[in-house]
C-alpha cells in the first residue's frame, strides 16, 4: 500500500519535471518536492539523466548547492513587501484635484482684485497694459499729479509708480503678474 | 501545464518565502545558464562562479518578477549581464557577447567551449554517468526505453508521445517515471549524495 502510494508519488515528480501535470496536482507535487529531501534528490537525479541522455556536460562544482549556501549566509531582509493585490489609483481623484486647483487659483485671481483707481482713466488710452495695473496700485498721491501733468510728467509718474509697486498691498497672484508686464514694458521703453 | 505555468508555480513559492523551491529552478536551469555563461567567460570554474552569482542575482531581484515574461527568458537576461560586468571587471575579451540575443536562449547547441575547459576528474565523472545511464537505457523494456528517449532526446509532451506509441496518456506517464527510476536505481550510487544535502 506504502509502495503503492510512493509510486504515485513518484510518478507525480517524474510528470512534474516534464511539466504535465495539471495545475492543481502539480501544487501538490512541487510542495512535497520542495518540502522533501528526498524528493528533491529524485529530481536531481532525474535532471542528471535527461543531461546523460542529451550529452550535456553536468557542471563540476553543485552548484544547486553552492547556490543554497549562499542564500542561506544571506542576512534576511526584514524589509516589507510590496503589497501584491494594491489597488490601482482612482482617475476621479486627480480630475477633483484638478478641478479644485482651477478652483483655488480662480478665487485668488478674482476675489483679490482691487477696486478700480481713479487713476486709471486719466493715463493715456494707448499706454501698454502695465501701466493700467501700475495706476491700479497707485499711492493716494497720484491722482494728483496726473491731472495736471502732460505726457512727459506721465511718463515719470509711470516710472516711479513701477518702481515702487512691490510695495503696493495687493494679493500674491496679481503681483506676479505686475512683476510679468514690467519686463516687457521695460523692454518696450526706449 | 507547459513549462512556463510550472516555473511561476514554483516563482511563487519562492516569493512566498519557500527557498528551497528556489533550488528546483536552479537544478532546472543551471546546465541551460551555464552554458549561456561560457560563450561569454571561456573559463569553466569562473564559468560556473558567475552562473552561480547570476542565480543569486535571480534571487533577490524575485520578489519583484511578475511573470510577463517566461522565468528562463528573465533569468536569461541576468545572466547575461552578470557575465558582461563579470568581463568589464576581469578586462578579458567578450566572445560574441553583442551577438548573443534573446533568440538564443532556448536553443544554444554548443558545448564545445565548455568541453575545451573540461578537468579531468569532470570528464571522468560524465563518461561514468553517461555510460551507467547508456546501460540502463539497454537493459529496459523497449516501451519504457522509446518513452524516455522520446520525451529527454527528442523534447516530445506527453501527448506527442501518446500519438506516436498508440497508448493512453497516462501510459506515457507512467512508462517515463519507471524508466527514469529504473536508470536511476544505477546511477544513485554513482552521484555525489552528499552535497545534495546542503539543499
């Protein structure tokens, strides 16, 4: 009965080597030949032969065992895996990121807006866009000077407003752009 | 079952921390990588050290093989590597290494290099081993001898097998294992069992 059921067994291996056993047998099969000693050694064994047969040279050294020695020396990794079954990223996470950065970015740009200087009408019509937004952060004074002074004192008044519009009180966003059109209008300027 | 659903059985024991059915693959594939490794590393012991590092490779870079492509074609691939950084480290010159591609992998026929390099005690060993099995072979029943030739020389599954010898499937089965076990009853004794043991 013993030798019946080592037989089967061996039969198992000996199918399992050539890789026609069916999945669910050969779990079976691939975990008695990992587990035993024995077992292994009949797989071996049945390597060597199909190497005979072929005329395959066998390598001098084992290196099945040479192998083993030093995975065992080998520190073990306590390391965690990577989970296997991780679940993939859901796209409408990054469409409502996407949608509330548009969102945040809007409110900045609209909501921060200061109310519109009284300075602003009296520059010339045909001035670049900069100075538009330079008169937007003008100080208190300089209506003042607008009103009376000719293109030439303008164009000073615009200069100065530039140059001091860091200082103005305004939110993040519109500075940066402030900061954009300068370089272009100095660019511009002769 | 073919070949590759039987090595990612046998990758996932590994993975799930079985090391010894590591050494299954190794016994499966360590005569196919050695010869890969001495096309490109003439010597037949540095051969066998930089196949040996290439399988240790294999094993830590395992828990990151994810089966899109065969086990061999994966272990092929370090092995390659392993020996062009063995060669850039040791200055020696690279045998045909550019020539060397995937192709190759399943079908390298030549053993010449190998056998060149061969010590004595090997080639005295592999003439003992290959006349025991040649004598086995003889001595058994014509159905059990044409089975296993057909299956371990000519690479037949079981049912091209069964086609040609007019027989069942599981009479094909059941004639390569006693084969296999008739020979091996000869050849036992003449292996070294006691390396065997480390693993």
């Amino acid at each position: 009965m013993k030798s019946e059921s080592n037989a089967m067994a061996g039969a198992a291996v000996s199918a399992l080597f050539d890789d026609e056993l069916e999945p669910q047998t050969a779990q079976v099969a691939l975990a008695a030949v990992a587990e035993a000693l024995s077992e292994r050694e009949t797989w071996r064994t049945y390597a060597c032969i199909g190497d005979a047969l072929r005329g395959e040279p066998r390598p001098e050294a084992d290196l099945t065992a040479g192998v083993m020695a030093r995975l065992t020396a080998e520190p073990v990794v306590l390391a965690p895996r990577a989970l296997a079954g991780r679940p993939a990223r859901q796209p409408w996470l990054a469409l409502a990121a996407s949608l509330a950065g548009v969102a945040v970015v809007g409110w900045l740009a609209l909501a921060g807006k200061p109310p519109e200087s009284p300075l602003a009408g009296r520059l010339p019509t045909g001035s670049p866009p900069a100075a538009t937004l330079a008169a937007q952060d003008a100080v208190p004074p300089a209506p003042t000077l607008a009103a009376a002074a000719p293109a030439a004192i303008e164009a000073d008044m615009s200069e100065y407003l530039l140059a001091h519009q860091a200082q103005a009180p305004t939110l993040s966003l519109d500075q940066s752009t402030k900061q954009i059109r300068t370089v272009a209008m100095r660019v511009v300027q002769p | 079952m073919g070949e590759r659903e039987a090595d990612l059985l046998l990758v996932e024991r590994v993975q799930a921390g079985d090391q010894q059915a590591f050494g299954l693959l190794v016994e499966k594939y360590q005569r196919r990588l050695l010869r890969l490794v001495q096309r490109m590393v003439r010597d037949a012991a540095e051969a066998e050290d930089v196949t040996q590092e290439a399988f240790v490779k294999a094993y830590r870079a395992l828990p990151n093989f994810r089966g899109e492509s065969a086990f061999y074609t994966w272990l092929y691939r370090i092995g390659v590597n392993t020996a062009k950084n063995w060669l850039v480290a040791n200055s020696r010159r690279m045998l045909t290494v550019s020539e060397i591609t995937d192709a190759d992998s399943e079908g390298i026929e030549d053993s010449v290099l190998l056998r060149d390099e061969e010590t004595p005690d090997r080639v005295l060993m592999s003439r003992q081993i290959g006349a025991t099995v040649n004598a086995a072979m003889e001595a058994l029943p014509p159905d059990l001898r044409t089975a296993l030739s057909l299956r371990e020389i000519d690479g037949l599954s079981y049912e091209e097998i069964a086609q040609v010898m007019d027989c069942p499937i599981g009479t094909v089965r059941s004639r390569i294992f006693r084969a296999r076990e008739a020979v091996a009853a000869r050849l036992r004794p003449l292996l070294d069992t006691g390396s065997q043991k480390r693993w």
